[in-house]
C-alpha cells in the first residue's frame, strides 16, 4: 500500500553531482520504470529510495512519510540487485528465507518453510533448495534473488536491471514471464533498466533519466509518441530515430518543410502548423521513426530520392541506411532485400508521424495526431 | 615444468634433501637428545637408551611450565586484543573512503618495521611511571605492534572481496547494520581471521626482546627462560632440549595443523587460496 | 490514487522536474548524528591505539635532545649533542656497516636460496608435497631458541655438528667466539630461521600463475631459464617484492641472534645499531645517547620501506594487467 515520491532529490558522491533535483511521484500498485543508459543515475535512485544512501538534497515519501532518515531495514522494501548479491555462504533456501528470519521481518519457522517453498515453486527453483550459489547458473541466481524477494510483503519492489546480465534468449523468455508476474504482483513496483523494449512492454509509466537528471515521465506511449525531447526520442526505437534540421517555408498557402533540400514534399499538418508558428522560429529538428519512411526502388514525383549507403542484415529484418542531401538515414527493410550500395532509392515521409523538436533546446513541440496525450481524468 | 630430463630430476630432488636436511636436522636432533639422559650425553651420539628424565625434572620444578603459561596468556591477549581493534579498522579501511586513508593504512602496516629496540628505549621509561613494566598487560599493549599489522592488513583483502552489494541486500533484508558484520562479514572472513590471526600468534609468541627488556621477573616468558641456558654454565643439555623441544612444540603442532591458512596469510593475501 | 496536481493537457509534456523550480521546498530533515558517525566509530579504536603507540615514538625523539641518564634523577636538554656526539664517533659507523652486512647477508642468501628451492618444491611428487609441509617448521621457531639449538648443535662437548666436523679434521671452529666466523654463525642461524618465509610466498606465487603463457611458451620452444627470466620472474615479482620487503626490513633491526650468541662480540664485531643502542642504554645507562642510534635506523627502514611498497603496489598491479 505506497505511494513513493521523491521530491528534488540530489546526490553527490564527493564532488560529482549524480542525481539533480529528479522529482517523481509513484502512484500505489504502479509499474514504474526507471529508464537511461549506463551512468545516468539508476541505481544511485533506487538506493536512495531503499535508504541505503542518503540524499544531499530533497525529500523521499513513502505515503507521505519523509523517510530519509530512516534505515534501510526499516523501510520495509524488498530489492533485487543487479548482480543478483546473493549470500555466498547460505543455501538457496537459507537466501529465500533470510528476510524472513530478521529480526524485523520474522516469520516462524513453520511459516517459513510454506513460503520459501511456495516462492521457489512458482520461480521453478524447488529443486535446488540445497545449493549454494556458486552451483547455481546465472539464471538460476538471478530467479533466488526474486524469491528473496517475492517472499516478503514489502511497500514496494525495487529491482535493478534484474534481466540485464541474462543471456538473450532467457532474458525473452523472463521478460514474458515477468509480465505475468506484473500482473499478479498487487504492489508498487520500481523497475531500473536500460532496455527500452522492457521499458516499453512492462511499465504503466516510464521515468526516463539521463546523466542525473529526469527528462520525462509519462506512460509508455506518451513516451514513444510525444518523446519531451530528442534524447527521450532517439532512447526508444531500434533503429534509431531519424532527427534532422529543416528550415520552415511557407508555400502556396500551407506550411512546408525544407527538408534535405527538397521543399516540395514535406507538408505540415494543419494543427502542427499552428503549434509551430506559436512557438516560433523558423528552422524546426523533425523527427521520423524508421518504420514510418516508406521506400522504393522505382520513383515517383513525390518522393525524395536518396542513394544507398549500406545494408545491414539482422535475423529476420535489416537496417538499411540511406544517403540525401549529405545526411545518412535510417530505415528498416526485409532481410532478403538486394540492395547494393550508390543504388538510387526514393523515400516517402509520412508526416502524419512526424515529431518536431525545437532547433535549439531539442525540446517536444508538436505532432500530428492524438497519439500518446496524456489522458484527462 | 615440462622437465622430464632424468638427471636433472635426480639433482633437483639431492638439492631438495640436501636443504630439508639443513632444515629439519636440527629439530629433530634436538628431539632426539632431549630424550638423553645427562650421564649418556658426551660418549653416545645416536644410539642411546632414551628416557624421560628431563622432562620429568623439568615438569617436576614448576618454574618452566609457569613460564609455558605466561606465554600462553600475553600471546591469546595479544592476539585477541588485536582481533578487536583490527578487525573493525580492516572494515573501515576496506569500506570507507577518506583523506589520508591509504597514509592510514601504511601507518599500519609500518608498525611491523619498527625496530623494537627503538619502542622498547622510551617505553621502558614509561611502563615504569605508569606501572606496566614488568606486567602481562604492557606486553600485550606492546605486542600489538607485531600482531595488529597482520591482521589488518589480511583482514582488509578479504573484506575488500566481499561485494558492498551482500551487505546492502542484508540491510534491506531486515538487518541492522551491526547485524549484518556478524551474520554475513564475519562468516566470509573467517578463513582469513584464522590465517592472520595464527600468523600473528606465532610471531608475538616467538617474541624475546620485548620481554626481555619490558618484563622482569614477573612475567618470564620461555623465549626468555632459554637465555638462562645459553649464558649459564649448566651441563643440563638434556634439559636444555627437553625445554626447548616444549616450547617449540606448540607453534609446530599449529603449523601442522594449518597448513593452508598458513600459506595464505603469509602471502598476505596476494594470492589467493 | 492521484498524483501530484494534473497537468494542462495542451503542454505535450509535464515532467515535474521542470514544473516549478522555484516552489516552496520541504525542509530536508537532517542525517541522525549516529549514522553520520558510525565510519569514526568503527575506526576510533584502531586510532586511539595508533596514537598510543605513537606516544613512544615523539618521547624518544624528546630524550634523545636530553642527557637523561638511568643513573640519576635529574637531566637537562642538550639539543644536539647526542646527535653530534654518535655521528662523529667512528662506532656508530661501524655498527651501521654491521647492521648492513648482517640485511645484506641475510636477506640476499635467504631470497636466492628461498626462490631455488620454491622451483624445487613446485612439483607434484610425493617428495615435493611432503616436503611442503615440513619444511616450514624453522620459521615457526623463536630466532632465540634457534641460537640456542645451533649453540648446542655446535657444542665441542656434546654438539652433533663439532663432532661431524672433527671427524673431518677441523676441530675448534670457533662460530660465535671468533671475530672472522662470527658473522658467518649469525647469518647463518637468521638464514636457517627465515628461508622458510620466502619459499612459502614463492611457493605461492608460481602455484597461482596461470597455465597458459607457459604452455605457449613451451610450444615456442624456450629454455627454462628463458622462461623463468621473462615468464615467472615479472609474474611472481610482487610476491618477491613482499619477502623481500619483509626480510630487509626486519633483520635490519634483528637483535635476538646476536644479542644471544654473543652479545655483539667478540669486541664489537657484531655491535649492530640495535645491539650498540642496547648497550648505551642498558650498561653504560644512557638513554639520551642510546636513542639517536636507533631513531636513525628507524628514519632509514621507513624511507625505505616507503619506496618498496610504492615499487610492490606498481608491480602488482602490472602482474595482474599481464
């Protein structure tokens, strides 16, 4: 039952500022994500909300209680680490049980037994309830840590990148049964990765973190269809997103890109338009997902033409890059596509999709559509 | 080595018996003649008729075994002491980081160099005005400068090995943090405890000049005991080796049984296992 | 549940982190003293005894500018005299020349025998493994009984040694009581002692080193000695580096032997600066003499010492990078 909030928390390990006034409120029985890349912060918050550090500046809640002072074993969360930190010295069932033989969690022995046993038969570790951890794989590790976990009642669950160190396929196979779990779960719930499919797939809302700081938060689609800048945009999507500088033109009565030196083609919806004149300026950075720039090897008036630049087979798709204008970009393509390089090809914008940035700060104007507004009520 | 030359191996091997024999000859000589009875000792050298005479004069006086349990005493205080304050120190330099800390730690370790003679000068004045000469305590205080640096400086590997992570996973687990060293540090450092504090034992209970020098006849220890026998005119020798034999035997029997924690905390941790 | 305010639909974006920079700000509520405190907790014991073992230490450096003298009640400070005094005195060069012959013989014979017999013992023969075990009972015994051991060893009446050797035809070797064999006995009863210690740290080493360079360099077709000088050697330098620094270090300041052989004769022979310090301060009764002698001795194993843990620290960690 918690709301967690953290309200312009700083930490600063000596003289390196590591978190900057990141302010975020987690609603009761949330999935909330914590995204970014290496270094941006993730663990230093999580630790934070568990008390195992201590903020510099600002004020962390656990349903409106500031709680910055307060031990960690007294905050009653459960964490799964990243490298899984599991007790070298103690079986697996001693592992799983530890939290509930503390001194402030303590269970009774019979209690206990059910749990542990409980806990490693839904995780498909029963059967490994005598060994100590340096017999277990890295999956199986990875599984008494949940447990751990799992086998408390905590106000909240933080888990560091748990699927990070797994190998592709099982890191699949457990994000498909995390979802599950998810569901059945009943408790606020943080999640730290640097895997924007996870981020995507699992969460209610993303907070998205870079060097310190919070870029955006918002739910799944808000962040992939109105990312608040141009990192939130380029984080989410594989390949990346194409970002690139146009001036604005007015033509015959409607607003126009001037794009990749062509100003022909690249009409700006109507409610756009209005957003970009209000906002003002006259060069915009637009963005467009690879998916949403469609090709062909044959031409028409409408479409821009570009010249191959490489092709990169994946499995079942590849990425083929382009060249126009002295810019390279990105498309998705099938993986038995014959495409050699110099080979001309002409792209089809689709501007319903489009993202706009600013030029200068790379902040979220406008897009066309009503996809990913945050919900009223 | 790949050295399957068979002359080569045959002189390695001579080598090798030639220094075991350098090496262990003399205990076992001393062994030997400390079953010698006194009236067999200058006309026999190996065949002899062995006896317990010596050891029984020597158990009989109580003078030796007195001297046996001093050393017993300072040297468990000793190390016990140092269990108590290096440990904790070992943790702090492992875990935390501060100004001056690696100075700290050299500061430590520096006290294993410090020429005994050079404490011992000051600290006779001292011990005097303050009443620790000649006491089992100012031995004990004093033998920290032999014992504490052992122990910090193996203790501070092991716990450098164990991974914040553990610790952090107990806390939240529900552990107060002092919970948490005795639960989960101490159980992971404990082949290192043994290995530093074995070392250290054996160092403080080979000691002679502190005793010597900071100790009257009070607190008579049996490396001191033995100089009566090297300066005095006695034709005891069988004594003198049964004496000798005693007051080896301990550290001989450890060596045997240790062997492994031995190397490792010789090596200082460098090695490990 | 809500969350905080909701935000104006028509801002594409409502991080709160840029909501409102300038809002009233909760009052951070302060870290508890004893969580702040507990890292000087911890290490508070180790430095109280640090600081008391220092004590010893400026006292010395205080008598040592003093006449202070065990004979009489009153002393006065006279700078440096002592000082002067010890420096000009041919003695004190000669116990510092002493001093370095007995680190010098000691350590150099100790480090070349103990890495020749680690080679021997990293084999996996019975011998070799038997030998492993016992070979290191030497180091467990006191330096002082193991004069007392050799003393009798050596014994005209009763000693196995005096009489191997008189059956030889050298009868009277003097050991200790001779000027031109003390030496030679003394160094000999350290090397027998302390060998051990260098073949376990070695021993160690090359049984950690990792099977691959030299199974590379054997298909490369080195000799032995190839191998040992560019393969072994750099890989087991840190751990030479330890024994090296704890031998040099310690018998630098070794007092036990000599002090039980012989007292530092015959003459002065054997006067180390331990050994000159002693007498200073336990014959003749002068402590304000005796320190100087040992406070630089002390100066100079520090200084050393220093650098040997500087030069081990760079070592290891280029033998961890190869």
């Amino acid at each position: 039952m918690a709301d967690i909030a953290l309200k312009q928390v700083t930490k600063k390990f000596k003289k390196n500022t590591v978190l900057s006034g990141v302010s975020i409120d987690i609603k009761d029985k949330e999935f909330f994500v914590i995204f970014g890349p290496a270094g941006a912060g993730k663990t230093t918050l999580l630790n934070l909300i568990a008390g195992i550090l201590v903020p510099e500046e600002g004020v962390i809640t656990i349903n409106g209680n500031v709680i910055n002072s307060l031990e960690p074993e007294h905050r009653n969360v459960a964490m799964v680490f990243e490298n899984y930190a599991l007790y070298p010295h103690l079986t697996v069932f001693e592992n799983i049980a530890s939290p509930l033989r503390s001194p402030k969690y303590r269970q009774p022995e019979g209690k206990i037994r059910d749990e542990v046993e409980r806990v490693a038969k839904i995780l498909r570790i029963d059967w490994l309830l005598q060994r100590l951890p340096s017999e277990l794989s890295n999956g199986q590790r990875q599984r008494v840590s949940l447990g751990r976990a799992l086998v408390r009642n905590p106000e909240v669950f933080l888990m560091d990148e748990p699927l990070t160190h797994l190998d592709a396929k099982l890191r699949h196979q457990m994000r498909a049964e995390f979802k599950e779990m998810q569901a059945n779960l009943n408790t606020t719930t943080i999640y730290v990765t640097h895997d924007y499919l996870e981020a995507l797939s699992l969460a209610d809302r993303i907070a998205v973190l870079n060097q310190g700081r919070i870029e955006q938060i918002g739910t799944p689609d808000e962040i992939y269809y109105r990312p608040a800048t141009e990192f939130v945009a380029e984080a989410f999507g594989e390949p990346e997103i194409n970002i690139l500088t146009a001036d604005l033109v007015s033509k015959d009565g409607s607003m126009h890109l001037n794009l990749l030196g062509d100003s022909d083609h690249f009409a700006v919806p109507g409610r756009v338009r209005q957003a970009l004149e209000e906002h003002g300026g006259d060069t915009v950075r637009a963005g467009f997902r690879p998916k949403d720039i469609k090709y062909n090897f044959t031409g028409d008036s409408s479409m821009l033409r570009a010249t191959v630049y490489s092709f990169e087979p994946l499995g079942a798709k590849a990425i083929l890059t382009v060249q126009a204008d002295g810019q390279l970009i990105r498309l998705i393509a099938a993986a038995d596509l014959d495409a050699k390089p110099d080979q001309p090809i002409y792209l089809k914008f689709n501007m319903e999709e489009a993202i706009f940035f600013d030029s200068g700060t790379g902040r979220f104007i406008a897009r066309a559509g009503e996809k990913g507004v945050r919900s009223v009520g | 080595m790949g050295n399957t030359n068979p002359i080569a191996k045959i002189l390695k091997n001579s080598a090798l018996l030639l220094y075991a024999l350098f090496a262990l000859f003399p205990l076992f000589w001393m062994l030997l003649i400390s079953f010698k009875h006194d009236r067999e000792m200058f006309n026999t050298i190996f065949v002899f008729n062995p006896t317990l005479e010596n050891y029984r004069v020597l158990f009989s006086t109580g003078e030796y075994i007195g001297y046996f349990m001093n050393n017993v005493f300072v040297s468990v205080g000793a190390v016990l002491l140092s269990l108590a304050v290096g440990v904790p120190a070992a943790y702090a330099l492992a875990r935390f980081d501060f100004r001056g800390k690696e100075d700290l730690a050299f500061t430590f370790l520096s006290f294993r160099f410090a020429p005994e003679m050079l404490v011992i000068l000051p600290l006779f004045l001292i011990y005097q005005k303050i009443g620790l000469y000649d006491t089992a305590f100012g031995l004990i205080w004093v033998f920290q400068l032999i014992s504490l640096p052992f122990i910090i400086w193996i203790l501070r590997g092991y716990f450098e090995d164990i991974s914040p992570e553990i610790e952090h996973a107990a806390r939240v687990d529900g552990y107060s943090w002092w919970r948490v060293f005795l639960k989960i540090n101490m159980p992971l450092i404990k082949p290192g405890m043994v290995a530093a504090a074995l070392l250290s034992f054996i160092f403080v209970w080979n000691n002679f000049t502190f005793t010597l020098l900071l100790a009257g006849q009070g607190v008579v220890t049996t490396t001191v005991a033995s100089l009566k026998y090297i300066s005095s005119d006695t034709v005891h020798y069988g004594q003198m080796a049964a004496a000798v034999t005693i007051a080896a035997l301990p550290e001989v029997l450890l060596a045997l049984l240790i062997q492994k924690h031995l190397v490792r905390g010789l090596s200082m941790g460098a090695v490990k296992g | 549940m809500s969350s905080i305010g909701r935000p104006d639909p028509s801002v594409p974006f409502a991080d709160l982190a840029n909501a409102s920079p300038n809002r009233n700000m909760d009052k951070i509520p302060p870290i508890p003293f004893m969580r702040k405190a507990r890292p000087y907790l911890i290490l508070a014991p180790a430095l109280l005894l640090t600081i008391g073992i220092l004590i010893p230490f400026f006292i010395s450096i205080y008598y040592s500018l003093t006449n202070y003298s065990f004979k009489y009640k009153d002393y006065s400070f006279v700078g440096l005299e002592n000082w002067t005094k010890m420096l000009t005195d041919p003695s004190f060069w000669h116990s510092v020349w002493v001093t370095l012959q007995y680190a010098f013989f000691s350590t150099g014979t100790e480090m070349l025998l103990g890495i020749g017999v680690a080679l021997m013992l990293n084999q996996d023969t019975r011998l070799a493994k038997a030998l492993r075990i016992v070979l290191i009972f030497p180091l467990m015994i006191a330096p002082v009984i193991a004069t007392l051991i050799w003393q009798l060893m050596t014994n005209n009446s009763v000693g196995v040694i005096a009489h191997a050797l008189r059956s030889i035809g050298i009868n009277n070797f003097l050991w200790g009581a001779a000027p031109k064999t003390a030496m030679f006995s003394v160094v000999l009863i350290d090397v027998w002692v302390n060998t051990p210690f260098v073949i376990v740290l070695v021993l160690a080493g090359l049984r950690s080193l990792p099977k691959a360079p030299f199974e590379s360099a054997m298909v490369d077709g080195g000799s032995a000695w190839f191998t040992f000088k560019t393969l072994t050697l750099p890989m087991i330098k840190p751990l030479l580096l330890i024994a090296l620094l704890f031998r040099v270090m310690i018998s630098l300041q070794e007092f036990s032997i000599i002090f039980a052989l012989t007292r530092g004769g015959p003459g002065d022979t054997l006067m180390s600066l331990p050994l000159t310090a002693y007498n200073e301060a336990f014959t003749y009764k002068e402590l304000g003499a005796a320190l100087p002698y040992m406070l630089i001795l002390w100066v100079f194993i520090y200084i050393l010492s220093y650098y040997l843990i500087r030069y081990w620290s760079r070592a290891q960690k280029n033998a961890s990078g190869s």
